[in-house]
C-alpha cells in the first residue's frame, strides 16, 4: 500500500514535470520551432 502511494505520487510530479517543460516549450515556440524530444 505505502510502495502504490508512492509510486503514485512519482507519477505525479513526473506528470507535472512534463508539463512545466511542455509549456516552457511552447513559450519558445515562436523562437525555435523544430523541437526533438
């Protein structure tokens, strides 16, 4: 149960963290629009 809720959580910020990058990149979009991942 303790090992889900972390799993769980590490998801999460692995979530959010895709998203703080994928905004930062559209942010530079107008700048550099080729984007490789």
């Amino acid at each position: 149960m303790i090992c889900e809720s972390a799993r769980e959580v590490s998801l999460q910020r692995k979530y959010q963290n895709q998203k703080l990058r994928y905004s930062a990149q559209k942010k530079d979009q107008s700048v550099d629009v080729d984007f490789t991942d």
